[in-house]
C-alpha cells in the first residue's frame, strides 16, 4: 500500500485509499487531491513520486504544470476584473482593446472569449512553441485575424488562446500583466502557491512529467477531418521536455502553464465556492458569481468534437458527456491529462486534483471520474443528502 501523507477527514477515507491503490498499482505515479467543504478542507493529501524513477517523493510544497486547469484561476482574474467595473463581461472586447476590431471581430465580447465562442480557438499562423511563449507576438496575431466562425454562435474550446487573449485584456485594463495579477490580486491575499510559469527558484520542487497515452487512430482522423479541431489542437505542438524547460517556464500562458498543486488551486477557486470569499478574504461579489453559471453554449464543440456546455469562463454539467458530474450549480474545468478543479455550490464543495502522469482523453478520465465519485459518495455520508 502506498503512504498518502497530508490530513483527510475519515468521512472521506475512500479518497485516500483511491489514491493509495493508484499509487500502489502505478495507476497514478504522483498526485495530489484537495476538497474544502464550507470553508474548510476536509482532505489535503498526496502520494507518491515526481519522477519516473521513483527516487523522489512528492511533498507537501510539489507543485506540477497543470495545464488546463490554469484556466480556472485566469478566467477569475476576468471575473475579478469585471466585479471591479474594469470589464463589462457583455462589453466589446474592442473597447478595451482596440486593435483586437481587424478582420470581423469588432462585436466580440469578453464573454465569448471566456466561453471558448469568440472563433479565436486557434491561431491562422504557423507557430512554435518558443512563438506562443511570446506573449506580445501571440496576442498581436489574434487580434489581427478574423475569427475561423461566427463568434457567439458555437463553442470552439480555446486550448491555448484563451490566455493570451485574457492576457491582452487584463493588461490593459489593470495595468498589470495577467501574471503580475494573479500573484498580487489573487495568491498573495489568499497565501496560495500557485503562478503562472514558475520563479527559477522554485524549479527544484515541480514535479516532471509522464506523456499521456498516443490518441486513438479513430480519434486522430476525426481532427482531421475537421480543420478547427486539427488547428487548434496542432499549432503548435508541445513537447513535454519544452514544458519542463525555461522557455516554458517563465512565459505568461494563462490557458496552460499555471503552476501550482491541489490546495493552491483549491485555496483560491473556493471563492467561487463560496460566494465570494475565502477566510476574510473577499475576491468578488456573489452577484459576479452568478454570472458563471448562466448558460452560452451547449451543443458539440468545434474543437473537441464532443457536447459540452459552458456557462462564462467554465464548464457546466452535461450528463451525456460527464455523467460523473452531478447536475446542479456546479462549474469546473480539467486539464491535460486527468487534473481537475470543480466547485459545487450546492454542497458549498471544492474538489481540486492535480498529477504528473498524463491519462487519456480530453475531459478527464477513469482516474478522474474515481476520486469525483469517491467524494460525492462521501459527501452523500457527511450531509445526509444525495446530488446523484
């Protein structure tokens, strides 16, 4: 059996042996898990190693590259922006930036952007890695392009675009870089170890990483034959070595190269959880909440080929895509590989997992859906209700 370190409430012992087995059977090489129930974490735990060798384990302070789910805390930069009056979420992007009017793009909003609508899911040029890592050259091309469809009519998910496009409005209507943002308006207030990229100094504890599986033939030629998905999911590729690398590292990659484990993103996405604020802290208003949840979208999407429902800068339940999701106010995001950040406020429950070996598919995986179900069954116990 492996030793999963960190404190869990009993109510939620199936979470650690989960994790445990996974680890114990290589299921998992190293991961962490976080769930705060209203306002309180009730499991903070982790196991396992960061290297492939197993020579090193995981700590309390590892921290990983969590793609995806880096979304999470970037669209909430949006939201905090948009609570201060900086950004009307209904407002024309071009208002705030206008360069970003070229080539039919003068009626798309902010909330398009955030919903993965705008029609920006990829870029039109050929890029490199090192071109996505250069923030002004990656937000000048889309603000240059025209949209690859009608914005606001579908969702196209925006895998990577979607931070240098909020990029380029939290840096003009705060003054701040979106990474100088989320350090001082978000982590620092709330004592969270989560940035985007990752400090030189830091680099000792995050974790390596294991590649996902290749995806399946049938998949593959799906993408395609559709040039959205095949653009947006291929330009540019990004090898896991160039992830690990300073390049990487020190870019401002809102959509992908957040930097943190469970509890950092838990730390601060509970706010969303919880009406606003977090242990005196105040982010937002509940009223800007709210706004998360109203529906833009549902229906296949342009890029990942599969339903989805969005509200504004996150997923919404969809039970013919995500049964494991319970219906409900509920708003979540995955990342590359498995990660998950998921905030319930029916149950007032924030449930973040993070972890270095990439699984299979586009929104989580078996591994994923596991540790959901474990805590909602545990939820179910500790509140005497049920939400599945």
């Amino acid at each position: 059996m492996a030793a999963v370190k960190g404190q869990s409430d009993p109510a939620f012992s199936a979470v650690k042996q989960l994790l445990s087995d996974n680890v114990s059977t290589g299921e998992e090489l190293g991961a962490s898990i976080c769930i705060n129930v209203d306002g309180l974490n009730v499991v903070d735990i982790w196991a396992g190693y960061v290297d492939e060798a197993r020579s090193k384990e995981w700590q309390e302070n590892t921290i990983v590259n969590a793609w995806s789910t880096s979304k999470t805390v970037t669209n909430l930069a949006a939201f905090i922006a948009a609570d201060r009056g900086l950004l009307d979420l209904h407002g024309k992007v071009a208002t705030y930036w206008p360069e970003f009017a070229a080539n039919g793009k003068e009626n798309i909003e902010v909330r398009h952007i955030l919903a993965h609508s705008s029609g920006l899911s990829a870029w039109e040029r050929e890029m490199s890695t090192e071109d996505i890592c250069n923030l002004d050259l990656s937000t000048a091309e889309l603000a240059k392009q025209a949209p690859l469809w009608e914005p606001g009519t579908a969702s196209g998910y925006h895998s990577t675009t979607q931070g240098a496009l909020v990029s380029g409005l939290i840096s003009r209507v705060t003054g701040k870089s979106l990474k100088q943002f989320i350090a001082e308006d978000m982590a620092a207030p709330l004592g969270a170890d989560f940035q985007l990229g990752a400090l030189e100094k830091d680099w000792p504890r995050v974790s390596t990483l294991l590649p996902a599986p290749p995806l399946p033939k049938e998949v593959m030629q799906a993408m395609a034959a559709y040039p959205i998905s095949l653009r947006t999911f291929t330009n540019p590729p990004v090898p896991l070595d160039f992830v690990l690398g300073p390049t990487w590292r020190n870019a401002e990659l809102g959509a992908v190269n957040g930097h943190g484990n469970a509890r950092s993103l838990n730390r601060i996405m509970s706010a969303v959880t919880l009406g606003g604020e977090v242990d005196g802290v105040r982010l937002l208003s509940k009223e800007t909440i709210d706004k998360i949840f109203e529906e833009q979208t549902c229906g296949t999407d342009l890029a990942m080929l599969i339903p989805v429902r969005y509200g504004i800068g996150y997923g919404l339940p969809l039970k013919k895509t995500l049964p494991a999701i319970p219906e409900g106010d509920i708003c979540f995001w995955f990342g590359y590989g498995g990660s998950l950040v998921l905030m319930d406020r029916d149950t007032r429950m924030t449930f973040t997992y993070v972890m270095n070996k990439l699984g299979p598919g586009l929104l989580g995986n078996p591994r994923t859906f596991g540790y959901v179900q474990a805590a909602y069954d545990a939820l179910k116990t500790m509140k005497g209700g049920s939400k599945m």
